[in-house]
C-alpha cells in the first residue's frame, strides 16, 4: 500500500472541500443593520409583551399577523390568513389561515433550521388555536402587558378580561378548524383588519412558552415561523436571525433573500463609526452628523431621508408639581419653542414642526392644509403673556422664584441635543430654568410608564395608520400608555365619537377638536416635530424603504 499516495489524496480533498466551503461562506449574503436599534438590548422579543420599535422590528422577521401592512405604501395586506370576510354589521370577522405553516426552531448544533415536531413526531403547523392562545395570553391581566388596551377593545368582553372582571376563555374568540380563526367585536371600526395583525396578537409557541417561561425567547428554546427566526442573542451587542427555509412564501411576504441578519444593539455615533469603518451595512446615522455626511461626495449618496409615522414631543405630567399646577406655564413652555429652528439648525433631516400629534397622512388626521389654524405653534409674544398668567397662578413673584422643572430624556445619540435646544429656549424666552435629565435608554420607557417625571422627552409611531392610534390610542383616559395622566372627558368624548364615525372629513373634523384641547386647552404635551426616516446603506444593499416605520427584511438583498 502506497501510504503517501493516500495521504496526498486525502490533502487534495482536504483542499478542496476548503476551498467549496469558502465560497459558500462567500455566498452567504450576510446583512449587519442598525436600523431601529438603540444601545443595548430590547425591553423584550416576546410579541405580546413588547412595546418599543427596537423589539418590533426584531419580531417582525419571526412572526407575523392575519394581516400585515405593505412597507411601501401603509395599505393593510395578507399575513398568514389569505383572505376574510366581516359580517354585515361590521362586528364579526373570519379569517382563512393559509395551511401548513410550519413553526420552526434554529438547531445550533447542527447549524440548521428546522421544523418542530409535537409529542408524536409530527410537525407543528400554525393554527387557529395558536391565534386564541396569543388574544388569550396578551389579555389576560398575569401577563401584565402594556399594550393589551389595544386589542382588548376590538373582542367581545376583552376591556372586562384585562380588568379581571372576566376569564380569558370568555373572549370572543374561536378556532372555527385549524385554519379558521373567527373573533367578534362589540364596535365596527374602518380599520380593524389593521388591529387584528398587530404584533401584540401574532400567534406564539404556547408549547415552549409553557417548557421555557419567561426566557422562551433566548435562542434555545425561541420557535417562530416567519420569514427568519433566531439563531443567536449575544446580550447587550446584537441579535441574529437567519433565513427560515419552511416560510412558505407568499405574494405579498415573499421567502427572504438573505442568508442572515445581524441587528447591532448600538446607539447611532457608535452605529456610524461601524458603517464607516465597514462592519454596519445600513444604519440610522446621528443627526449631528448630517451636514458632514451632505458634503461628503460618497456618504452623501449613501444617505436617505424618506417620510416616517412618528411624532416627537415633550410630555407633560399633570400630576407632578408646578407643571401640574398651571396650564398657563404649560402653555408659555410650549410657545416658546421655536420648532422651525429646531428642524433647521439641530435635526437637519427635513423634519416637519409640529402643531399637533396625529402625524399627516394618518386616516382622518388633521393636515396643515385642511387645518391650517389648529395647534400650537412659536410665539414669545404670547408666551409672555402666558408667563404673567403662570407666575400668578403658582403665586411667585418672577420665573426665577419658580420651582426646579426637570426634562427626562433618553440618553441616545440626537435627544440631548435636541433637549439643550428646548432648555436654551426656555432661559431665552421665559428665563425659567430648566434641568435635564438624561436616563438609561433600554429601560426609559417602561420607567416612563412606571413614573413620568415632570417633563419627558417621548415619541409616537403608528401602530396601524390611523389618527385613532395616535389620539385615542395613547392620550384616552383608559389608555396603559397615558404616561402624562391626561385626563379630559372632552377630548375622550371627541376620540370616541370619531372612532365609531364612518365619514372621514368629520372623523378628521372631531380629531381636529381633541387636538386643540390635548396642546392647547390644557396642554397635556409640547409637540415638537413630525419625524423623517433618516438613513444610510452601503450601494451593495437592495432594499425596500419603509413609511410605517419597520423594515420588511425578507425584501432587501444585497448584490456584491
């Protein structure tokens, strides 16, 4: 036997195969993003418990709704049901699941992803029964969701279920087969198939929910059926989906085109020196980068700057001291903001001052040209005025003898500039001092939600585009995520009035109203911009953009 002719050929096959697995490492289109992250890790990846952007993105890849909405346009497509039907008072809708979607689970051991089997070995499909598990567990007052008042009130005895005045089992919800998913709801609403696919009601895993508990979703025991799922969470520095080879594909959410996505928990400044130094392929750059990166003849390209769903603003704690106390400081605060400077000489992405808080281009919300006069806007005239009003009112002889005020903020790339604008503003204008208060950014705004500080720094995006998920959504008296204890009857009479209205001009009409007693009347907020998406990606990266703000990754590709 000749021992060296073996062994020779065995270094040829060695080189060989080194050589196939090198090209298929090559061949793997590998997407490392930054976009929608912050610094460290999201709240939570459990659909019916998150509540911040950075979460919902990261869930969108895994799991996704009866409905869903078309990144491109805001339009309500299919998700997993491939069609519905509502009953002639508008109260009850079907929805026909598409078969045989299989959930899946990442095998780190073997590198795969595959399908997961039940207790007899066959696969586990999403079914109607997944969807009444998820309406049953967000609901349910032991989960402890925030965002539960949402859906809670499109099902029948959902509002008595989430004030344990009802068991979860009476939700009107059924599994009329395995792919047909029925559920009543005591209101008609234009836009509930919007409602019926947020991420909060996707079906879940009640299997590994109930083996695993809180920590089902570590990469472990996580199961999905998306177009990704989860292969790896490196706490605190990223989190890594790869491409689910069993989602079916569908018309409008097709099978992924990468290989992998890499989501970099990273603040913005820390997010640029990535993508400048190679290592990030798309980003949201920090806005005080922006004139640097305009006149740079390569970064300038590779910026975007597109239309996003959001409102930034100020809040205002009407139980906390002093703001509490005198609607005409809150007032005087608010007009002497000067947003168009803000937008102008801090931002500089093309953002839009605002003068209330359902964003244009919602249904039914006011727009500046059929609402030029309502808000609030920049005016140091009237708010001296205001001022003389407020010092009277708190019984202080000048703005100097007025208590400390404190503005919290997250502590992420853009807000404390912005934040130092607005204090800057204040002294200016008012000559009330101001201090701020930077906090934790992974943790803000749940605190916020436990406790609002007197000012706060906050921001809203639609969860589906109407001016209801704005107004009603989060400043209604019942809503969990009324973070500045808003309380009117007025406005939540107008809310309610407009949500059951069918004609849009009155809807935008009665929205209109509510607006001016939410920033006028008794000033529950300071609107300050209408957000821009402001973006970077490297010209390899073919992608969609996005106007509701999340990213349909199974559409995006890269090329080189």
């Amino acid at each position: 036997m000749n021992k060296s002719r073996y062994v020779g050929l065995f270094m040829v096959l060695a080189v060989l195969l080194t050589l196939v697995v090198g090209v298929q490492a090559q061949d793997m289109k590998v997407l490392h993003t930054g976009i929608s992250m912050v610094g460290g890790d999201p709240e939570s990846i459990d659909p019916n418990l998150n509540e911040a952007s950075q979460g919902n993105q990261i869930i969108r890849t895994m799991y996704i709704g009866l409905t869903t909405q078309d990144e491109e346009t805001g339009n309500v497509i299919p998700g997993i049901a491939s069609d519905w039907t509502t009953s002639e008072d508008g109260l009850t809708w079907t929805f026909n699941i598409i078969p045989e979607i299989p959930w899946v689970r990442y095998n780190a051991d073997s590198g795969e992803v595959e399908q997961v089997m039940d207790d007899e070995g066959n696969p586990r499909y999403v079914t109607a029964h997944d969807v009444v598990y998820s309406w049953q567990r967000v609901l349910d007052p032991e989960t402890a969701s925030t965002y539960a008042y949402v859906p809670a009130e499109f099902v029948v005895n959902g509002v008595e279920v989430t004030a344990g005045e009802a068991a979860p089992e009476d939700l009107a919800v059924a599994a009329i087969d395995d792919y047909t998913f029925e559920i009543t709801s005591p209101v008609a609403a234009s836009f509930a198939t919007n409602i019926y696919g947020l991420w909060m009601v996707n079906p879940v895993p009640q299997w590994a929910i109930e083996e695993c508990g809180d920590s089902w979703t570590e990469p472990d025991c996580i199961q999905g059926y998306g177009p990704f799922i989860m292969s790896d969470w490196s706490h605190d520095e990223s989190i890594t989906v790869v491409k689910n080879p069993f989602w079916p594909g569908t018309e409008y959410i097709p099978q992924a085109s990468l290989d992998e996505v890499v989501f970099h928990l990273l603040d913005p400044q820390t997010q640029f020196a990535e993508y400048q130094a190679g290592t990030l392929d798309a980003i949201n750059p920090p806005l005080e980068e922006l004139d640097r990166i305009r006149a740079d003849a390569t970064m300038g390209q590779e910026l975007y700057i597109g239309s996003s769903p959001c409102t930034y603003y100020i809040g205002i704690n009407q139980e906390e001291a002093v703001v509490g106390e005198s609607v005409h400081l809150r007032r005087a605060l608010s007009l002497a903001v000067d947003r168009q400077s803000i937008v102008d000489n801090v931002t500089k992405g093309g953002q839009i001052p605002a003068r209330w808080f359902a964003r244009p281009g919602l249904a039914a919300a006011p727009t500046l040209e059929t609402n030029p006069d309502t808000g609030i806007g920049y005016d140091p005239a009237m708010a001296q005025e205001e001022l003389a009003l407020a010092l009277e009112e708190l019984g202080v002889a000048s703005a100097a003898d007025i208590p400390t005020i404190t503005l919290a903020y997250n502590d992420s790339s853009g807000h404390a500039a912005i934040m130092q604008a607005i204090q800057q503003m204040w002294t200016t204008e008012l000559g009330i001092e101001v201090q701020l208060s930077a906090r934790e950014p992974s943790t803000y705004f749940s605190s916020l939600s436990e406790a609002a500080p007197q000012l706060y720094r906050s921001g809203w995006c639609q969860d589906y585009p109407d001016a209801d998920n704005f107004l009603r959504g989060v400043f209604y008296s019942q809503s969990q995520q009324n973070d500045p204890n808003f309380f009117n009857d007025d406005f939540d009479a107008l809310v309610d009035q407009a949500r059951a209205e069918t004609d849009v001009e009155v809807r935008r009409d009665l929205y209109a109203q509510a607006e001016d007693i939410l920033v006028n009347e008794q000033v529950g907020i300071i609107p300050i911009y209408w957000y821009t998406a402001v973006q970077m990606n490297k010209p390899y990266v073919e992608r969609t953009f996005s106007v509701i703000g999340r990213e349909a990754l199974e559409d995006w590709d890269i090329t080189q």
